[in-house]
C-alpha cells in the first residue's frame, strides 16, 4: 500500500494504492487475539452456525476481521550475487515502521506499508509468530483459519511454509509449527485433529495421500455455501511424528519441475487442510418457578462440539515464460498455474473494491479459497519477493496483490454443533450404571423378602402346631370328662332302675317308714339333675374351645406383621447386647487397671520406690514373684474374666481412650513372665508393633513401648522383635520422641535386646546402638540408666565374643560412648558404674592400642568433669 505520506521521486504516487480510512493498518497487530467466544458483548456477540439441523446462534452477524498481510524479503542466492553484484536491491526494507520501499530507479521509489514487514535475516519462528500463531489461535478457540503464501517462483513460499526441519528444528516451517501448536492445545480424550493433503494440479484436485485419487470433485453446500471435498482422505493425527510422516508421503507425490529461475519450482499449489473438532460445554439455563422470577432449578449445560479448520496454501509461483523457459508439458503447467493466479488477484480485486458480483467460479483455486477471502475464516497472506532488481516487475505485481488482499474484509464465525453423541453416550453409560445398581437393590430387596417371609411362614408353622397341640389335648381333657360323666350317670339310671324295680315292696315299706325315704328318693333326683346340668356345660365347653380354635386359625394370618416386628426387636436387642458386652469389657479393663495401679502404688509406697507405672522395665520378676507367692493380680484375672484376644481386638478401636486403656492392660500383662507366651501367640506382639509404627499419640507409643519392653525379656520374643523389623522401629521412635518416659521404655526394651548374642550384629547395622546412644540427649536420670544398662549387656556379649580374638566392635561402641561422654558427664551421673564399665571393658580388651586410647580419653574426660 503507498503511504499518503511519502512522495515517489518525482512528488507522484504512480501505481500506488490508498488504503481506506477504516482500515487502521498501521496500528493493527498480527498478536492479536480474538475474545473468547463464551463472553461477548450484545454488539460483538458471534453468531454460531451449523451445517446440521441443531443451530445455535449468540446473535449479531460476526466480528469482522480484515486479511492481514506480511511481506518476507528472500535473501541474494549464489546466481544473483554474482550476476547483480554491481546493482543495488530494488527494494529497501524498513521492519520498525513496517514499511517497504520499492525502487524504480536512483531517485524515485514507491512506498509501501504493511501488517509486518520481514526481512532477509528474519527466523522462521518469528515468521510463524507474527503471521500464523493467531490464525492458529483462533482455530483453537473454534474459528475457521488460512494461511497463504503468494509470491514469484525462486522467492521461498515453500521453505516459509512447508519446511520439515529434519536436520535443523529452527528451519520448521509454518505446517511444522502449527501442528505443534495445535497438539499442545487440545485435550488427547475428548479432541480429534484430522488433516488432508491436496494438490491443485492442471485444474484439476489429486490426493497427495492417495495418489490413485487423482480426481477430487469440490461440492458446495447450497445453503450455507460452505465448501467440502467428500473424496479427500482424512487421516487422524495422534501425535507430532504421525504428522511429519504423512508430510514426507505428501511432499513425495507433489510435482515439481527445474527451471531457469527454480531448480525446485513448484507445478502444483499444494493445500494442507487440519480439521479439528474440539468437545466444550454450553451455558447453564436457569430455569425460574411459576411462583416467582428467581432462578430455583439450573438446568446442566449440554455438551458442544467447536469444528474449526486450518488451510495452509503453498500457491505454485508466478513466472514469465521468457525467463524460466518453460516450454513443452512444462509450459502447458505454467499457463494453469498463471490462469489459477490471476483468477485469485481478480477476486481479490473484487472484493477490495466491494464489487457485486466476485468472479468465485472462474477457478477450482478461487472455489477451494472462498472462505478465505470475503468469508468467514481469519486469513493471513505473506508475500514472498526477492531482492534482484532483474526481477522488479514480478517483485511490484506480488506487492499490489499483497496491498490488494489487505482490503478485503471476513465476517469470522464460530461453527457448533451439540454434541448428541457424547451426550447419549454418557446418558448410556449412567443408565447402564442406574439399572446394573437397582439390580443389585432388587435383588438385595427380593433376598431379604424371601428370608422374613420364611421366617414368617416357620413362626407360624410352629404357632399353629402349637394351637394344635393345645387344642387336641383340651379336646381330649374334655372328652375323657363327658365319658366320666356320662359313665356316671349310666351308672346312677341303672342304680334308679334297679331301685323303681322294687317299687311296689318298697310303697309298702315307705308307707310304713314314713317321710325319710321319700327324702331319700329327693337327693337322688336332684343328683340326676346335677349330672344332667354337667354334662349340658361340658357342650358348652366343647363348642366354646371349637370357637376358640377357629378365632386362633384367623389369628394367624395376621403373624407376618406381628413377626416382623419381633425380628426387628430381636435384631435390635443382639446390638444392644453387643455395645453392652463391649463397654463392659472397657469397664472392667478400667476397673482392673486402676485396681492394679492402685496395688503398684502401695507396694512400691511400701518399699519406697518411684512409683514405676511398668516394674517389668526395671525389676521385671517382681510381678512373677508376687504371683508366685500366691497372690493372683487384678489384671491376671482379666486372662479368665475377659480373654486375651478380645483385649488385643480393642487395640484396633477407633475410640482413643479404648485403644489407650487396651494398650495398657497389654503392657500390665506382659510383665508377667507367665502372660507373655499367650500375648505373642494371639499376635499381640504384632499389634504393638503396628501401635508404634501408625499412631502418633504420645500416650500410645510410650504405653506400647513399655509392652514391647515387657516382652523382650523373654529370648524368644527377641528374636521375633527382630524379624518383625522392631529394631529399626524403636530407633526410628528413639529419634523422633522427645518425652522422656517414652525414651525410658525404648531405651529399656533396647537393652533387653543388648543381651542377645544373635543379635548384636543387627543392632549395629540397623542402628539400635546409635540410637541407644543418642538418647543420651535427653539427659533424664531413668534414661541414662537404661543406656547404661544397655551398654552394659553389649559390653558382655562382646566380651564373650572377644574370646575369639574379635574386639573390635567393643572399640567402637567405646568410641561412640566417648563421643556422647558430654552428654553423660554433664548430668554428673553413674561415675563409678561408667568407670567400672570402661575398666572391665580394658580389662577383656587386652592391649589393644587404639581401645586404650578411646578409654583413656574417657576416663580423663570423667576426671575433668
């Protein structure tokens, strides 16, 4: 474009083109980038189209978006250095005002200016920033997009763009990069990135992928103009080395001929189309109630697909026949090649000028290109010229196109579809789930029908036995009572007959005894009455009982209920009893701890002593002489009360305090020598391993250190302390444990462990003894007197060990002790224990040199102090 104002040589502006006043190219930017489609205002909303049945539009026609155009300048080749070496370049760059002046000749030039102006030394990143990262931006945010490079042959249009960068990265062209770019962006689960490779050869459109499809048709949707080649292959990108292979397959099938201006020239405009659908959530939709206007219900959003498309053209160059000499076939490509051009440069001129009618149909190029200029996908053109001034002509043609093309304005446009299949595909997937769990619930719910209607059908099985029962037995108690009666009575009419028989004799008789056999006569119908009476309530009873019966029959039909309810109770009284049993079971191990600290403290009262909650630690046969003697203690009952794995169970209670007063009971426990056989045998040893190796209360660790203390006076527990890895656990718990009754009890079950031969090795390497070492910091009295006592059982397993002439280990452990003899001596505590220690360790180490030197450092440190 000539600026308006420069002047060309002679104050003439001859063949330059203003641009129009709107178009604001000086201040525009090819880092610019499009507002997300999501938020726009009511002015500038995009309007989303789609080629299905399902279109949603945001409203508004679109943001426009004018062609941006960068001019590259290719540098001097080895032919034009020589043969123009005399003559100046016929153009001048100027890169920080984005201008280009084209010379006529010394004193007259045209100035140009453009969207950005690249010189000879500019890399091929900074040419893919500025011209095609916001096309590829805008692709990524749902955009149509092209790329495009136009030029005279010779003058780079393919190195800009189609550079593979096998043998220097730097040298990637713009496909290269755009790739990149693109598969860094997108997600690999719900994105897909799709490309074709064509080649526009003799009007006429071959596959460069499938070389046998040599003839693509270009078919026009009527209603949204949109264009689509329904032949070309498609082939699905996964990551970048797919994509290179397919644009060395390409770059193979492309047809290229040698000129006189391009040993390489392109015979063929190559098109490189990427089609990515990318998967994205449309807005919620509140939905208000009838009641009021506020939004109570959101409505989920629906699931989007953005399908956008990136083409970059490699236009075949523009040439003179004079000057490449092309003739034959060759000349026959150039004819097509300069026909497709000038078909482009007219509907380009066309559109810059607002024309009615744009000639699209002139070309199969202007046909493929039609959303590319004037349509609704974001262009950027770069223009490729070279320096020679032999070649000025072509140079100024390629720069009006360029100036041209900046004028033509697109209408950018998002295209989105719903995404019904991911949507079904997802409600598919969610019902499966629904209907695979109501299953499971129906037939959970048919189970537990089945199970109660059995019960039911057994309870009343059994209630009807039992009515029957009652009924037949009542029945027979009746029965066997109407036969007693009616036997009787049998009995009684026969008496009566018998006594009527002698009526006339005994007349005579009554007549002469008088009134008192006619009272006699009285009584025995009053009694044929009574039995008469006895047997009508008999009936009665009978009847009565039947009714009772058939009322108990009905009765029954309503059991299921009355069953369901006592099976509810009954299931109910089970966990009560369950929660009973337990809290009973903490009761009591309360009650037994606190009576058996309350018996430690009276014996301890009563000899004066500290008051140590655990005399296994330090007087550990104390327990077992007590039990011997008699006496069972409270917590030995606890073995016959409650049970030893019900008390190891409570270890594991998520209730704190539980678990607390259950460790406790443990560690009473294992001081009894007679205990600790069982604890290990129901896995207790196991269980306090894992107290102090999970829990961080202090209350816990200390407690369960005390147990595992407890146990490992036995020789065979320490052994399984060992091969549970409980030594590198108490060194790891003498590290991190500042409370000094914690670091009494690891130090005390530590020194048990110093008096196993087996085991002396393993303390060393797993560092048992540093860590009994360093517990010398805490400086507390009860603790160093169990470091003491620790070193002092090593001390006596190696002086059985350097018997054999093995006293090394003794120095060593020495040096340790005279390097944490500050520590001892600072406390001013156990002198005479350490001094005799260091003289029975002299006395079993001979005269070993470097012991005596450790030794007497010790014990000169200990004189000092």
């Amino acid at each position: 474009m000539a600026s308006n104002g420069y002047r060309n040589g002679t104050g003439t502006n001859k063949g330059a083109i203003k641009p129009p006043a709107s178009s604001n190219i000086r201040s525009s930017s090819f880092k610019s980038r499009l507002p997300p489609s999501s938020n726009h205002s009511p002015g500038s909303a995009l309007r989303r189209t789609s080629s299905a049945s399902f279109t949603t539009a945001a409203g508004g026609d679109g943001v426009p978006g004018r062609v941006r155009v960068a001019v590259r300048l290719r540098p001097r080749n080895a032919e034009e250095s020589t043969a123009d070496a005399d003559f100046a370049d016929c153009v001048e760059l100027q890169p920080e005002l984005k201008r280009l002046k084209l010379r006529k000749n010394n004193w007259e030039s045209e100035t140009y200016e453009f969207d950005e102006v690249l010189t000879e030394f500019a890399s091929q990143k900074r040419v893919y920033e500025v011209v095609a990262k916001p096309v590829v931006e805008s692709v990524l945010d749902g955009y149509n997009g092209t790329v495009m490079a136009y030029g005279q042959t010779g003058t780079g249009k393919t190195f800009t763009l189609g550079r593979l960068g096998e043998e220097d990265t730097s040298a990637r062209g713009i496909m290269v990069r755009s790739m990149e770019e693109i598969l860094v962006n997108v997600s690999r689960e719900t994105d897909s990135i799709s490309v074709s490779y064509l080649q526009l050869y003799m009007e006429t459109i071959q596959d460069l992928l499938d070389p046998a499809n040599d003839n693509i048709s270009i078919v026009e949707d009527p209603r949204t103009g949109d264009v689509s080649l329904p032949g070309a292959t498609h082939v699905e990108i996964k990551d970048e080395q797919s994509f290179l292979e397919l644009l060395r397959l390409g770059e193979a099938h492309r047809i290229a001929a040698n000129t006189k201006l391009n040993t390489e020239s392109s015979r063929s405009h190559a098109i490189l189309m990427v089609h990515v659908k990318r998967s994205v959530l449309g807005e919620e939709v509140a939905i208000p109630t009838e009641s009021d206007k506020s939004s109570h219900f959101v409505k989920p959003p629906k699931p989007l697909v953005r399908k956008s498309k990136l083409v970059l053209v490699d236009l075949a160059g523009s040439e003179r026949v004079q000057k490449s000499g092309s003739e034959g076939h060759m000349l026959e490509e150039a004819k097509s090649i300069n026909l497709s051009l000038s078909a482009l440069g007219k509907c380009i001129n066309a559109l810059a000028e607002n024309s009615a009618h744009v000639p699209i149909r002139d070309s199969k190029l202007t046909r493929l290109l039609r959303d590319s200029f004037g349509g609704t996908a974001r262009t950027s053109l770069i223009v490729t010229i070279g320096p020679s001034p032999r070649h000025r002509g072509e140079t100024a043609s390629t720069i009006l196109f360029g100036q041209r093309a900046m004028k033509v304005e697109n209408m950018l446009r998002i295209k989105e579809e719903f995404d019904y299949k991911s949507l079904a595909r997802r409600l598919e997937i969610q019902l499966d789930k629904l209907i695979a769990e109501n299953e499971r619930q129906q037939k959970a719910f048919d189970d537990e029908v089945e199970r109660i209607n059995l019960e039911a059908q057994n309870r009343v099985s059994e209630v009807e036995r039992n009515f029957t029962d009652a009924l037949e037995k009542e029945r027979l108690k009746c029965q066997m009572e109407y036969m007693e009666s009616v036997k009787k009575l049998e009995e009684k009419m026969i008496e009566n007959q018998q006594k009527h028989q002698h009526d006339g004799f005994m007349k005579d008789k009554c007549n002469g005894e008088g009134p008192g056999f006619c009272e006699d006569i009285a009584v025995i119908k009053k009694l044929l009455e009574k039995e008469t009476h006895m047997r009508k309530e008999a009936e009665k009873e009978v009847n009565k009982l039947k009714s009772q019966l058939g009322q108990h029959m009905d009765a029954g039909a309503g059991g299921d209920a009355e069953i369901l309810k006592l099976q509810i109770a009954l299931e109910d009284e089970v966990h009560q009893k369950k929660k009973l049993e337990e809290e009973i079971i903490i009761l009591r191990s309360q009650m037994l701890q606190l009576t058996f600290e309350a018996d430690q403290m009276r014996r301890c009262l009563a000899r004066g002593g500290s008051g140590n909650a655990y005399p296994g630690l330090d007087s550990p046969m104390s327990q077992v002489r007590d039990s011997l003697s008699g006496h069972k203690t409270p917590v030995s009952a606890l073995f016959d009360q409650v049970g030893v794995e019900k008390i190891l169970d409570l270890l594991e209670s998520e209730d704190a305090n539980v678990r607390i007063h259950a460790v406790k009971v443990v560690a009473n426990l294992a001081a009894e020598e007679a205990n600790q056989e069982r604890i290990v045998e129901a896995g207790g040893l196991t269980s306090l391993l894992m107290l102090l190796r999970s829990y961080e209360d202090e209350t816990v660790r200390r407690v369960a250190a005390g147990a595992i203390a407890n146990l490992a006076m036995n020789e065979a527990n320490q052994e399984l302390i060992m091969v549970q890895g409980g030594i590198s656990l108490l060194s790891t718990t003498a590290s991190d444990a500042e409370d000094p009754q914690t670091l009494r009890m690891v130090a005390g079950a530590i020194a048990n462990l110093c008096g196993n031969d087996k085991l002396q090795a393993t303390l060393r390497s797993e560092g048992g003894i540093k860590a009994l070492l360093g517990m010398v910091r805490c400086r507390h009295p009860d603790v160093l007197s169990q470091v003491a006592r620790g070193i002092a059982n090593f001390a006596k397993c190696e002086s059985r060990a350097s018997t054999n002439g093995n006293g090394l280990h003794i120095a060593l452990v020495l040096l340790q002790v005279y390097e944490a003899g500050d520590h001892f001596l600072s406390m001013k505590v156990h002198f005479h224990g350490l001094c005799k220690m260091l003289t029975m360790m002299l006395h079993l180490l001979g005269d070993t040199l470097s012991s005596h030197c450790v030794i007497w450092h010790s014990m000169k440190q200990m004189q000092r102090t």
